[in-house]
C-alpha cells in the first residue's frame, strides 16, 4: 500500500456542480469554495453524486476559488462518470484513508517490533531475538539499514569522551559481551572512572582493548634458547636467535651465564651481537681454584624486520665451559 496524507476539514458544507462534467475532465467548478480546503499541504478527496449509480469519488490536488483541479478520477474504487450541472458535491472521508490507519496500526505482529518509516511509507524493524541472545543490545541509529535504525553494540563513536564516569558503571556490571573489539579508548573514560569491582573477572580480553592502548604493553618473549657446555675460546658463538622485529618497539636481549674452572685463575667475556656488530661485552674475573659461579648480561636494542641476535664466549687465563639461557623479549614502544 502506498500512503498518501490527505487534507480534511471537518465543517466543509456540501456543494454541487456549477457546470457538468465529463468522465475525463480534469478541471471542476462548484458553487462555493468556502469552508474547503484548498490542497495547499495535502490534496483532499470529494464524492460527487453521493449514494446513486453515478456516485464518484475524486483524489484532488488544489482548490482555487470554486475550482478544483483533479489528480484522480473515480478514486477509492469508483469509476469516472460524467456528470451534470447542480449534483452535489461532497468532501468525504475515503476508505484507503481508513485503510491505512488500519494497516498502519497493525503493522506491530510481535513483541518488540518497532515502527520506523524507510524513506517513503511505514514500516516495521524487524524484533530482536527474544530467546535472549539479543539481551542487552541498544536500538542504534543505522544509516545503511532499511528503516534507519538497527538493534547492537554501542561501538566507539557512539560514546561521547568523558562519558563514563564511575557512578554511571554498577558493580560487576562489565562482561565482556558488552564490549565491542576495541571500543574502549582511554578518552571515552573520565578520571578513575572503572574501578576494579565495576568489572567482571576475566571480561577484559586483549580484543576489547584498543589497539593504540594494548601496543603500550610488553609482547614478552620472542625468541629463546638453552644452551650447555659450550667450550669457549675467543668471541665463540654460543647461542643464535633470529625473530622479526617492529619498528618503534624496544627489546632486550639477556643471559645469566654459568661457568665452571679448575685453574688457579681465569677471566669470562660474553657479548652480544646485532645484525653482525658486537654491541655489549660484560667481563667476570675470579682468582681462586675449582671456581664456578653465574654472572648476567642484558642490552636494549631496537631493530627492524628479521633480526640475528648472538651470544658470544670468550675465556681468558683459564676456563672453558658456558651454559646457561639466552632470550630476546619485547619490552613495549620506544619511549
């Protein structure tokens, strides 16, 4: 059905013909125009010949005076007649008026529906799902959806900055289904706005954390080894790690180092190796027999694409065994 407003006055007195007319005139006169409405918002509907077999009803577009410019002959299921000089006029209500009230009205078939409108008539927003898989989802407005609005998730944009305040969150009240993937940034929150109790255990998942916000942490190891007895002489390869590196990350490479020696004195060097140029050495030094002790050694570094990073030995005046662990950790954006 396609909906039309009509114009109504509710006092319009019955007229008649001032001159006849033909099935196919366009143009009518009548008697008087005083008290009609004159089509200038909406046109109205006239029935001419009321209750007899010529009886028709007319869509019209204006009034000008007593003229009446037509839009539609034998309208609301009438046929166009002729007709002639002083049969009566009348500004009725039609049944297709009726019609869509009724439709309209109607329109709602099941709980929860909505009426919107798409553009040219009513219409229904489809119902949520009711078995409550829906439970919790907004009306939103929607531009891409047929009826303007769509039932989901408030994402980012839907939240104005500071709206969030520590009052406006009940205890527990967060899961993670009300998060949209990486909906909360840091300036849709006001000042200590979610306290540890406004939030379920385990509802904050990497997902929900906007990624500007989760590339501040630590991404942890990225390459390991473990290594044992490695006999050492100068700047000996102990142990290589290649991984792929992140341009504006900062990253360490660490190892606590265990040596062992039977002479009277002996000194350890380990160093680390970037791309092919040795950036760090650290030095132990002992003085007694049967000596085995650990020392550490740990370099900051940042690197682009694929990385080799090398643990290097060396023994000096006595000593020859390393073990130990060897492992490149991502420490979080460049400050």
């Amino acid at each position: 059905m396609s909906y039309i407003q009509k114009s109504f006055a509710g006092a319009a007195p019955t007229r008649t013909l001032a001159t006849g007319i033909t099935a196919g005139d366009t143009s009518i006169s009548i008697n008087s125009g005083t008290d009609w409405p004159d089509g200038a918002s909406y046109p109205f509907v006239i029935v001419i010949n009321r209750g007899n077999a010529t009886e028709e009803k007319i869509l019209v577009t204006s009034r000008s005076g007593t003229t009446l410019t037509v839009n539609t002959r034998g309208y609301d299921d009438t046929t166009a007649a002729s007709h002639g000089v002083g049969e009566t006029v009348e500004h009725v209500l039609d049944a297709q008026t009726i019609a869509q009230a009724n439709t309209y009205v109607n329109l709602q078939t099941a709980k929860a529906q909505l009426v919107s409108h798409n553009g040219t008539n009513p219409t229904v927003l489809a119902a949520p799902n009711m078995t409550g898989t829906d439970d919790g989802k907004l009306l939103l407005i929607d531009s891409s959806a047929a009826v303007g609005f769509a039932y989901g998730q408030v994402d980012t944009a839907g939240i104005a900055n500071d709206a969030i305040t520590i009052d406006k969150i009940a205890t527990n009240a967060v899961d993670t289904d009300q998060l949209v993937t990486a909906a909360v940034t840091a300036d849709k929150l006001d000042s200590n706005s979610v306290a540890t109790n406004k939030i379920q255990n385990g509802a904050v998942t990497t997902a929900k954390i906007d990624s500007t916000v989760l590339a501040q942490f630590p991404k942890g190891v990225q390459a390991w080894d473990s290594y044992t007895n490695t006999a050492c002489t100068t700047d000996t390869e102990v142990s290589s790690l290649t991984f792929t590196a992140v341009s504006g990350r900062l990253y360490s490479a660490s190892s606590i180092i265990k040596y062992d020696d039977s002479t009277a004195s002996g000194q350890y060097r380990a160093s680390i190796e970037i791309g092919g140029t040795k950036v760090y050495t650290v030095t132990e030094q002992h003085y007694s027999t049967s000596h085995s002790a650990a020392f550490a050694i740990r370099w900051l570094f940042t690197a682009s694409g694929s990385t080799t990073v090398k643990l290097l030995g060396t023994t000096i005046a006595g000593g020859t065994m390393y073990a130990g662990q060897f492992v490149i950790e991502d420490v979080g954006l460049v400050p």
